[in-house]
C-alpha cells in the first residue's frame, strides 16, 4: 500500500532540523570540548563541511528515487542485496539510536525543571511519539514544525544575549590538543548532522520531491550549520574549562551567566523541546527502514502493513519506538555517540558510492530531478571524508561497527539470500566491462513506476497506444524504402490494409516533403481509409537511415497512420512525439539505449502534456 504524499518543504526543513538541533547542541559540546578545547566551534564547523558532498548526493539519490527507507532503499539498487542488508540495518540502527539519545539527553535538563524520574519521562514521550506517528505524516510533520520555530527562536535569543558576553581569553589556547583532535572531534559530533538525511527515509511522502527534497536539505544545513556555530561559540566564550567540560548541559550553563535562572530554564525547556522533536523524527523515519526492508524481503512481510485509516507502516512504527526505548534504558551515553556516528559515517560513504554506480550504470531509468555537482569529486570527497572521521575515530567504535556488519551479514546469508530477487545498478557495471549479459529488465522497470509515481504521471491514451505499439530496432545500415517496407507491414497487421499499399502511401508523403523534424529524428504519417483506426510504429538505427539529402542522418523514426476521424488524436500524437523529441539528450538516450524495452521507456517517461481521458 503506498504511503500519502502529504509533507511540503517546510516539513521536509523541519523534519531535517529538528533532528540536528537536539543532543547534538545541547548535550555533546561539553564532552566534544573536553577533546578539543576552544576549537570544539571547528570541529562542529568541519563536520559540517564534511556532511555536505552526501547531502549532496543524498539528494540527488532521493529526487531519483523517492521511496520509504531512504538510504536502504537507493543503496540496495545500486549495490546489491549485501550491501542493502548491511545499510538497512545500519540506517534504523542509527537513526533509532540517534532518537534514544535524544531520550536520553533529556535526563540531564529535565533534572532542572523536575523530580520526576527521567525513565518515566522517556517512555511517555516515547508513547506519545508513537501515536502520532501512527495518525499520519502530515500531523508528525505539522508537530515538527512548530518545535523547530520554537528552537531556532530560542537559541537565536540565546546568541543575541550572550554573544556581548564572551571573553576573547576563554579561547586561549585554541587547540590545545592539536589539530588532530580537532578532526577527531568532528568525527564525534557528526551525529549532530545524522538528522539532516532522516528526511530521505520520508522521500516516498514528499510532496514535489524533485523540488522539496534537496532545497530542505540545503536549507537545514546552512541554517543549522550557523546555529551551531554561533550557540558553541557563545557557550565556549562565556564558560570556563572547568565548567564546559564536566557539564551535560553547557548551553544552559551558559545561559544562567548572562540570563539568570529564568534564561538558563527558557533554555533547559527549548533542549527538551529539541529532544522531543528528534525522538519524533527518529521515530518518523526510523520506522520507514523495516517497511522498505520487509517489501524486498530482508524482514518479515508484518513490517510492510500499512495502517488502512492513516496510511502509515504502524507496525515498523510500533517496533522502532519500542527498540528506541530499550536503546535508552541499556546503552551508556559515550558509547551510544560513538557506535551511532561510526554507522552513520559508513552510511554516508555508501551513499557516495550508490551515486556513482547509479550513473556508470547508464539505467536510462534513473533520472534525478537534482544532480549532485562536480560529479564525480563531489562523491570521492564526501567517500575519503567518511574514512577520515571513521580511521580518527579510534578502534572500538571501528570494532562494534565491525561486529555490526558482520552480524547482518550472516542474517544476509541465512534470511535474505534466498528470497532476494532484485537486480541492481553495479550488475550493469559488470555487464559492460565482461560483454555479458547478466540481468534483465526488473530494475528499469522499477525505476520507471517510481518515476511515474513521484512525476505524477496519469496514463492517457497516447501512453496505452505507445506501450502496445510495435518496435524495429535496426542494427545494420538500412536504405529508406527498406525501413518503411518493414514499417508497412508492421502497421498492415493493425489496420488491416495491404503492405504494398501503406508502403507506397509512405513513399508518396516522402516525396512531396521530409518528415524529418529535427537533428536524427523523422516522423513519417498518413492518413488512411477506414473509421476508427490508428498505429503507430517506432524504429531505431543506431547508424542512421538517410531520409533526404538535405537532411542528416536521421535514428528516431515515428511512423503514425490513423482514419480521418481519427485526426484529433493524430494531431495530438504529432505533438507529443515533437515535445519528448525536442527535449535535451533525447536523441543521445535513444541512440545508447540497450534495447527495445528501454526505447520505449523513453518515450512514456518524456516530458510532453497529457490529455487524461474523460470519466465515465
């Protein structure tokens, strides 16, 4: 059952933010400046920076692909069923993590506001989370919004209060522990960004993902960037060492100096508030990872069920918030930062990695609406910084990551291995460096109902004709009279009229003007005798069939024949082939693609205006 396409760019931002801005600020920058010192506000800045080639390429793999499990979903089409196991795993792994450190976090702050034991404080919320998850996209989103206002104004108040009170000597010495620690920190924190591609597992409900996807995430980043920057700078220059680093809640600390009680509460509320809107926002995306996972059967088909009244996967909802909540009450603080960041690192080099198998493939079917750019540098930035944070991380996080894989590799190898049937991106690789044909046509297939999908594409009759229509692929060289030869008696099977005589028909309309339209491309049609008939035939040479002396080869050809009163829809066919054929790289695309599937693909895929047909 598909999901509703109910969030617009605002939740996409919200939902982006709201799980950055959260333990991230709130709770790490005492334990990250204990690392680095002063230079914690570079290491935030650095895993910013690093973030941004995968947001890149996130953005670009989701606009292709907007589907539910996000990073799962566009890594196992590019690289397989292991790879797709091992990121699937890891992308709930993380994200759920991410939301029971959010829980977890609010220990801390909630001490300042209240007695009540911090264990019954996650669960409600938890609870609480969950049931509006449950009720809709729409309604998680709508909450979302509204705690992100909230934040940004709060801490925009909190810089603008406290940046008169910074002293200039708390940043002396600057980097105490050298510049290494520095990088090292970044790799820390980076779960502090881990949020800004949850809205990815959520793609399948964007609204206009090609648009709202890759703007929110922009957006997120800078804004977010800036916040962090501002809020640790102001936090490290109003602080002493001493205190920055034994405390949990350094940005209320902060506060007290310059605000009193009542700032430092203001903050402790806004942090809870970011909790609350990161545990959300785990627990929306989150929860998309089992749903995509069980639809490829890598997990048992329970976790695809759609609520019938909401429309949300409330079973992968349910078993997300529970884990969540386990995650809270077993895992330590450090350990927690550390594990999910590793995860979360490695996700990332996937997903530069997934860009640039989903392009050497050449799938004609894969068609972002956003490109990454200075491809391929982009991606091997993004892949080499992933490896740098995840090598100056240490060993043990690289251990339990280790562990990890391994463990969903052996789930692979007993669960999914015999029920994995998909094809993928690296197998068209393998394809042209080995000249063999390996896979069929399941990808592409795929690939062409999500992009139906996400362009909302109502199928009218011209598309019905095209996918019944007759296709000639022509290998050799071929002379005109031996295409429409061939063409005639395609069309004499459909209409019912003679070879020879469509054939001369053909002809005679070749004579008396080229039907070439533009640069390779030839559109040949007639009018037959007869009521309420109509074909279309399509051909392509790869080497090009000369139409006219005064015209270059030509490799698209288009053959329509259709009754008199039949002659609006011709007309309205003429135009459509016109429209797709005059779009950049068309001619290029039907020249390389690799079959007759493909070829026609391309054309119920084109851009052209759509004549849905009348209700009854």
């Amino acid at each position: 059952m598909p999901l509703k396409r109910e969030l617009g760019l605002i939740h996409v931002f919200a939902i982006a933010s709201g799980a950055m801005i959260s333990s991230g600020l709130f709770i790490l920058p005492g334990l990250a400046a204990a690392r680095a010192g002063p230079a914690v506000v570079l290491s935030y800045v650095v895993a910013g920076i690093l973030a941004l080639p995968t947001m890149l390429s996130k953005a670009e793999l989701t606009t292709a692909m907007p589907r539910a499990g996000g990073d799962y979903f566009y890594i196992s089409r590019s690289m397989g069923s292991v790879a797709g196991t091992i990121g699937g795993f890891a992308s709930w792994f993380s994200l759920s993590l991410k939301g029971a450190f959010a829980l977890t976090g609010m220990a801390a702050y909630a001490a300042i506001l209240t007695t009540v034991p911090i264990e019954i404080i996650a669960a409600c919320l938890c609870v609480a989370f969950v049931v509006i998850n449950l009720l809709g996209a729409k309604q998680a989103g709508n909450s979302q919004v509204v705690l992100v206002v909230i934040l940004i104004g709060v801490l925009g108040y909190f810089v603008f209060r406290g940046i008169p009170n910074v002293m200039v000597q708390r940043f002396s010495p600057f980097a105490p522990e050298g510049a290494g620690a520095v990088f090292a920190t970044a790799g820390f924190v980076f779960i502090s960004f881990g949020g800004l591609t949850k809205v990815a597992s959520v793609a399948e409900e964007v609204k206009n993902p090609g648009v709202n996807l890759p703007l929110g995430m922009i957006l997120s980043l800078l804004v977010v960037t800036i916040l962090y920057a501002a809020v640790i700078f102001v936090t490290v220059g109003v602080l002493s060492g001493a205190e920055l680093h034994d405390s949990l809640t350094p940005i209320s600390a902060a506060a007290s100096i310059f605000a009193g009680p009542m700032g430092a509460g203001i903050i402790a509320l806004a942090a809870l508030l970011a909790f609350v809107s990161t545990a959300n926002a785990g627990i929306m995306s989150a929860s998309r990872y089992p749903m995509a996972m069980s639809r490829d059967h890598i997990l048992p088909g329970f976790f695809r069920k759609a609520n019938k009244r909401f429309g949300t996967p409330h079973i992968a909802i349910f078993f997300t918030g529970g884990f969540m909540l386990l995650s809270v009450l077993v895992l330590k603080l450090e350990m927690l930062v550390k594990v999910a960041s590793t995860l979360l690192l490695a996700l990332y080099i996937m997903a530069n990695l997934a860009v640039i198998f989903m392009r050497e493939s050449k799938i004609l079917n894969y068609r972002p609406k956003f490109k990454s750019p200075l491809y391929p540098w982009t991606q091997i930035a993004g892949g080499l910084g992933g490896v740098f944070l995840i090598v100056r991380m240490g060993v043990v996080p690289v251990a339990v990551a280790s562990l990890f894989a391994l463990t969903m590799f052996c789930w692979y190898w007993v669960y999914v291995r015999p029920r994995w049937h998909k094809e993928f991106a690296l197998m068209r690789i393998i394809e042209r460096v080995t000249a063999k044909e390996l896979t069929g046509y399941s990808l592409e297939t795929e690939l062409k109902e999500i992009l139906r999908e996400r362009d909302e594409v109502i199928e009218d009759r011209f598309d019905l004709v095209i996918r019944a229509c007759p296709i000639l692929d022509i290998e050799s060289s071929c002379e005109l009279e031996g295409l429409l030869a061939d063409v005639s008696k395609e069309l004499s099977r459909n209409l019912g009229i003679s070879a020879r005589d469509l054939q001369e028909m053909l002809c005679h309309r070749e004579r008396e003007s080229s039907t070439v339209i533009g640069e390779g491309v030839a559109v040949p049609h007639i009018i037959v005798e007869g009521q309420k008939r109509f074909s279309i035939v399509l051909a392509r040479s790869r080497e090009g069939i000369f139409f006219s002396d005064m015209a270059p080869k030509v490799h698209a050809v288009f053959v329509l024949a259709g009754t008199r009163d039949e002659r609006n829809f011709h007309l309205r066919a003429l135009a459509a082939i016109a429209q797709i054929a005059q779009h950049a790289g068309f001619l290029q695309r039907w020249v390389q693609a690799r079959n007759t599937d493909e070829l026609r693909d391309i054309i119920l895929l084109g851009k052209r205006r759509r004549y849905p047909a009348p209700r009854v």
